[in-house]
C-alpha cells in the first residue's frame, strides 16, 4: 500500500504494530457489515454483500456508526450487575486477541522457560538435536540444531531467543552473524517484538550468510500452524439467505 516505513514501525502499548493494529479493526468491522467472511482463519473473502458494495467515504462513516451501533446495544444488553462476572463476548472480541494473549505468556516467561519452548518449536518445524545452550558466556548463542536434507547432508543451525517488547536492530543481527562465523551454516533469532526493516535488510545482505528472522506476528502463526498451547475451534453462522430459495 505504499505506507512508509516511520509508519509501518509505530506501535501502540502493547508493542504491537500500529497498522496491523488498524487493519485487524477494519476487517472486524467488515465482518460485523457482512461485507466479509470472517470462517476462515487467516483468509479474508468478501461476502456477496462485500462484492456488490461500493464504500466512498460517507458510506464508511455510516458503515462505522452502524457497527458502533451494535456494539454499543451488545454491551447493554449483556452488560452484567454489580454482583455479576463480567464475560468476554467472543463475537464482538477480535477473532485475532489470542495473538496477543500468546505474545504476552511468551513475555512472560522465565529466560530458561523461553528457550525451552523455543527448542519445542523448532523441533516441531523439523530442526533435528535441537539443544539449549543458553547460559553464562553463551556470546549470544541460546541453541543448537541441524537442518537434515538428506540422511546424508545437513546443515548446523545456531539460534537466539529474545524476549522484546521493542525492535530488534540491526546491529543485532550483525553481532550473532559475527557469532555464526565458524560455528554454523544457518542463524535463526527468535523474538516476541519485532525486527526493524533495517534489521530486515541486514538479516538478508547480499555477500553474508543469509539469517531467519521470526518476529512475534510470525511466531503466533508457528504456534497455530502445529497447535502449540493452541486449541482451534470452528464456529458457524447462520446465513438465512440460504433458505429463501425453500421457503
């Protein structure tokens, strides 16, 4: 979308990206509007309604209102007394909180607990003799594994597990490229933040050995993708248009 990079890097309290943040918001309130079909995880599709409609900026306004609408009615309807627990209405709640959720348990944790769960990931990816390494004189170094192409060929993989809220700079990526000399032919750091786009650049410069980066959004999908601490659920609507045809 042409966002500049000063943008994309803002973050709100919780160290998430800001733009994320706001796109995370318009696709719910699509949803609420019908005008996109939220079933899926991870797939944004337009409903009928969504492909028919044309939204100039008073029709967003009164799209907004809308949708503010029945948020605001949900609330009073299911607002509890005094003496009530207060829940959580899974359908007004954004379909992505347990991101941050996760991210924070991740924060959390003990440095040792991190690493740990890190070596689980990695495993599960299909890093083979993953081993923890982390320690005093660690130079930057939280584990080890191999990367098996064949029974034959495999690559030595050297890893780092950092618990940020902020970005990871650059310069961090050229100290562990400087750590990897001679000990691995692959780096991989890890983190609950996010990496700059400097960063970024470095992690993938021309004429040095290339490092993977996963940043905290990339992590949640790993968590998801092999269910680590994750428990998926479906959930379905129902569309009545369907059974106008049978009336």
């Amino acid at each position: 979308m042409g966002i500049p990079d000063h943008q994309v890097e803002k973050t709100i309290s919780s160290g998430a990206s800001r733009v994320r943040n706001q796109i995370q918001w318009a696709r719910m309130y699509l949803v609420k509007a019908d005008l996109m079909d939220s079933a899926q995880r991870g797939v944004g599709k337009l409903t009928e309604k969504g492909y028919e409609t044309r939204l100039d900026d008073d029709a967003v306004y009164d799209l907004s209102k809308k949708v503010q609408g029945t948020f605001d009615r949900e609330y009073k309807r299911k607002k509890p007394k005094k003496t009530e627990k207060v829940e959580i209405d899974d359908a007004v709640a954004d379909d992505e909180a347990h991101g941050g959720i996760l991210i924070d348990i991740l924060k959390n944790l003990s440095p040792s607990g991190f690493e740990k769960i890190c070596k689980r990931l990695l495993t599960e990816v299909g890093i083979h003799d993953v081993q923890v390494t982390g320690g005093a004189g660690d130079q930057g170094i939280d584990g080890t594994g191999v990367i098996k192409i064949n029974d034959v060929v495999g690559f030595n993989v050297i890893f780092q597990c950092k618990k940020y809220k902020e970005a990871v700079a650059p310069s961090h990526v050229q100290d562990f490229r400087g750590t990897m000399q001679g000990r691995a032919d692959k780096g991989i750091i890890i983190t609950t933040g996010r990496f700059t786009n400097e960063a970024k650049r470095e992690a993938v410069r021309d004429g040095v050995p290339p490092i993977e980066l996963i940043d905290g959004e990339r992590l949640v999908s790993l968590f998801e993708k092999y269910e680590l601490g994750l428990k998926p659920k479906v959930v379905y609507d129902v569309v009545p248009d369907f059974f106008e045809y049978y009336k």
